[in-house]
C-alpha cells in the first residue's frame, strides 16, 4: 500500500475553492492546476488549506460538491456511527456492528484517514517548513489524528506514513505513544515561548482555533493528559509525569476552550446528516442512565418515541426482530440538536450545528480520576468530577441552577430499560451502573462514577469514549443481545480494537503481518491493546 503525497493532490487543490469559500473568498491565487500540483511546488500558501483539509478529514467527516472534491457523510456514517458509536451504545445503528460482527465496516475510516486526513496533513508540514508557530500546532493535531487511528486498531502505519514506497511499516503502540508525548512536549514549548499570539498561516483556514497560539497549547496539553490517563496501567509513573505537567501547563477549564470544528454548507455536521436519515436510535443504555438520573441532558440530544417515551433500543437485536412500526417507539435524535436530515440542501442544522471535537468538561473528569491515583491534579477528585458534571450540562444549553444542583446531589439509580413494557423479558440483564451520581464514599465507586459522567461528557465524540471505556473496563453499557461473532475475547463483551482492513493483506502484506507479531495476539476483535491491561 502506497501512501505519498500524491495520493490527494486533487482533493487539497479542491478544498482551496470550497472548504475555505465559505471563511474568505480571496484564494483564487491557491487554485493550482490539480493534476499538475507535486510536493515540490508546495509553499507557505498551502500550509493553510491544507490543514483544513487535514482537520476536517481528521474527524472523519466528509462532504462532496459537484466535482466530488473529497467525500460524503458516509465515512463519518461508517466510521464512527457504525463502528465506534454503536460498539459503546451512544447509538443504535441497526447494523452489523451491533453483534459485533464487522461486516466488512472496518475499512472506511481506515481508507479516507490514509488517503484524505494524513496526505493533507504531509502537505501542510512541507509547506509550514520555517514556521515554528504553525509547526507546533501541525503536531498537536498529528497527535490528535493518529491516537484516534493508534487507539482503534493497535499497530499502524505511522512514522513512514506517507514514505512514497510500496510498502509501509507498521510502528507499535507503544513507540507510537513515545512519540506522541515527544510532540505535544515540543508543542507546548514553542507554543509557550512564542511571541505571538496567532500562527498567521493558520487564521483564515483553521475552523478550530483560528490560529490561537494559546487556545492550541491549551488544547495540546489536553491531549497529554488524555494520554497520560490511557497509559496509567502500563507505564503508571510516566502516566502521573505527563498528567502532572499538563496540567501544570494548562488544560481546558472552560467551555470556550473547548475544540470544536466550525461548519459551512461545504463542511456540514455530518451526525446531523445520517443521524436520524440512517435511522440510529438512542440506546438501552443510554436510557437507563439518562432517564434513571433524570438527565437534563435526555431531551438536548434524543426525542420520545410515538407513545411520548423516551424509549432506547437495546443493542444486538436481530435484524427484522423490530418492525417498522416497533421502531417508531424508541427514540430518534433530536432534531433540534443532534438530528435533522439527510441532505444538506434541506438540513440547515447540518451547516451550524459544530461539530464536537474535545470538550472541557473531559479534563475534568480526567483530572478526578487522577486525583484517585494520587496525582497533582489541582483539586480534590470530588470537586472536580462535580465541576465536570457542570461544565457538560452548560455545554449544552442548560442553565437552571437548582435542576444541575438536583442532579449532581441525586441518589436515584439508573432505571431498567423501557422496552421491557413493550416486550416482556427482552433484556434481562441487571442494570450496569448502580451507583447514584451523587459522589460515593467508596473509591471505587467514586472511579465507576467518574467513568459514567465522562461517558456522558463527551457524547456524541465516540473515538474517545470507545478507547476510554475499554481502559477503565467500567461496567456502563448492557452487554448486546445477540453476537456473530465468537472469536475469544469478543463474545457479547465490548470489543477490544477494529480488525485491519482486507486491502492491507493483498498490497501490504509483509507490513500488516509484522503489525500483526507488534500487536501481541491475533488480528481479532478480542485483542488488546499495549495500554489496555486490566
């Protein structure tokens, strides 16, 4: 498999004329003929678009324009709805997935990262060439990018991505997660040291920050301590190091910090899109924490089915076990928030809806549970696990003092699923979480706790919550109801990372199969990653 920086020079070319049209319209002069744009002609002119070009594809959403410029909401669709979505139950899709059978869905995210998010960003380091500023913050978004690939698959290719050879190795997870700090340090350095307080280059182009020096450190720092928590029980003194220092640095602390990508007609929210439009629905368990707690959070993001209950879809159903008239009682997306579809054309909460990148509220959390192991978190764990608990409920529009106060002193438990009323005996698991949200005297309730409300914190963001869910191993979701696939380690439990792609074994064989001896189990479900030991 060859990846170079040829692979999308029509898709970058592209994004000048339509990704940036809707910041600025004065980039006629980056409109370069497609097919004759190489490596060598790349300049500072580029390092702008294609960083959008990289930020956008590096969340895994897509748009297409008439000349098919670079994808659709599928990918987003496939990639996370599908896969990590529904493997964690922040959706029901209906699909495969769902019985933790693959289906063939484990290429999509794989092929547009590969081809779309990783050649932009090549781009956009070679044309950045001189410019710490812009530098710095190439590498916290690289770190960004490539966790979310590292933590989904295990071993990847990684540092000779984007070598220009026919083959490409496959680094490990752990020499990967090395160089992960090594950047973010790197970043955080010149980011802290610099003069200036935007990156120029990046101003008119960067639908995140718009450039901030500051707002990029911060969010660098975020990420460390993402990482540092991720490696807590494989490497627990480097874990505290890493978390200690960023949070010394600085972390997001309020929701204006937070990351989110800015959208336009030609970069739509792409959940908004195929939400409700591919049929998702919200989940058993999402309803039994959402509605057992009383979450204020329930009716931002879902809607009550036909019969005015909030009613979730117990996940693993057999395909035609619901009937068309069955679905109408569970509960869609709201379409005042998280739903609206499909097309663009006739969604226009698909072109303002932001789309959710890394929230605040995710530190805190973090912080909490690092307050547990002993770490300098710069608070005590229950100040901050309630602090969290605040930040996501104003996150989302709610503001009445005396309802979030209610929720975080609540001692009402996650309630059993409502399906049950409509079919008797479906789900006969016992409910997951049985603790209230009000903080618990016990430690390890208070880290089941903490698990939970970060689960809720970062919905709809599923990257993270798949490969958080599987560290804490917190006991949150109901295992599905039926599995196809019975490979050891997998079962009806959560799956441990996305097996590699068919298309890596016939073009890149001899790389995927060494990726395959640095993984450390075969290329199943059921194998765990390097940071995942428990």
């Amino acid at each position: 498999m060859k990846y170079s920086f040829k692979i999308k020079t029509l898709g970058v070319a592209l994004l000048a004329g339509s990704i940036l049209s809707s910041c600025t319209g004065d980039f006629d002069e980056i409109n370069k003929d497609p097919n004759s744009l190489t490596e060598d002609q790349l300049d500072a002119s580029m390092a702008g678009p294609a960083f959008a070009y990289a930020l956008y594809g590096g969340i895994h959403n897509g748009a297409a324009d008439a000349t098919g410029w670079a994808d659709d909401q599928g990918t987003w669709g496939i990639a996370t709805g599908i896969l990590s979505s529904t493997f964690i139950h922040y959706l029901s899709s209906s699909y495969g997935t769902e019985r933790n059978n693959f289906s063939g869905y484990e290429a999509r995210g794989w092929t547009r990262f590969y081809t779309i998010a990783a050649p932009s960003l090549n781009y956009a380091f070679k044309a950045a060439e001189g410019n710490a500023e812009a530098t710095a913050v190439l590498k916290i978004w690289k770190v960004f990018m490539y966790n979310q690939m590292v933590d989904l698959y295990g071993p990847i290719p990684y540092s000779q991505a984007g070598n220009n050879q026919g083959s490409v190795p496959y680094d490990s997870v752990e020499s990967i997660y090395e160089d992960f700090f090594k950047l973010l340090d790197e970043a955080n350095a010149t980011l802290g040291a610099s003069s200036t307080s935007t990156v120029a280059a990046f101003q008119t182009t960067d639908r995140v920050y718009q450039g901030s020096v500051d707002k990029w450190r911060i969010f660098g720092n975020s990420l460390r301590l993402r990482l540092a928590l991720r490696i807590s029980d494989v490497q627990p003194a480097k874990a505290k190091t890493q978390a200690e220092a960023a949070v010394a640095a600085g972390v997001m602390q309020t929701n204006d910090q937070s990351a989110y990508f800015q959208v336009s007609s030609a970069t739509p929210n792409n959940l908004n899109m195929v939400a409700n439009g591919w049929g998702y629905k919200m989940t058993a368990s999402m309803e039994s924490l959402l509605v057992g707690y009383s979450d204020p959070r329930l009716q931002k993001w879902f809607s009550p089915g036909i019969g005015g209950n909030y009613i979730g879809r117990p996940s693993g159903y057999l395909r035609g076990f619901f009937t068309d008239q069955d679905n109408e009682y569970f509960s869609s997306f709201n379409d005042d928030v998280l739903g609206l579809g499909p097309e663009p054309g006739s969604n226009p909460l698909s072109n303002s809806k932001n789309i959710e990148i890394f929230m605040a509220s995710e530190n805190y959390f973090s912080r909490a549970e690092g307050a547990l192991n002993g770490w300098n978190m710069g608070g005590s764990a229950q100040s901050l696990y309630e602090q969290g608990i605040r930040l996501s409920m104003a996150q989302w529009g709610i503001s009445d003092a005396t309802a979030i106060n209610n929720y975080i002193a609540g001692t009402a438990l996650p309630s059993a699923p409502n399906v049950n009323t409509r079919f008797p005996g479906l789900v006969t698991e016992s409910i997951p979480v049985k603790l209230p949200v009000a903080w618990s005297s016990s430690t390890a309730d208070q880290r089941t706790q903490i698990a939970v409300q970060k689960y809720l914190a970062i919905f709809p963001e599923s990257w993270e919550a798949f490969a958080d869910l599987r560290r804490s191993d917190a006991k949150i979701i109901y295992q599905p109801l039926n599995t196809e696939n019975n490979d050891a380690g997998v079962g009806k439990s959560l799956i441990k990372r996305v097996i590699y792609v068919t298309n890596e074994y016939s073009a890149n064989r001899a790389a995927v199969e060494d990726g395959i001896v640095k993984l450390g189990g075969p290329d199943t479900g059921g194998t765990k990653l390097w940071w995942d030991t428990k």
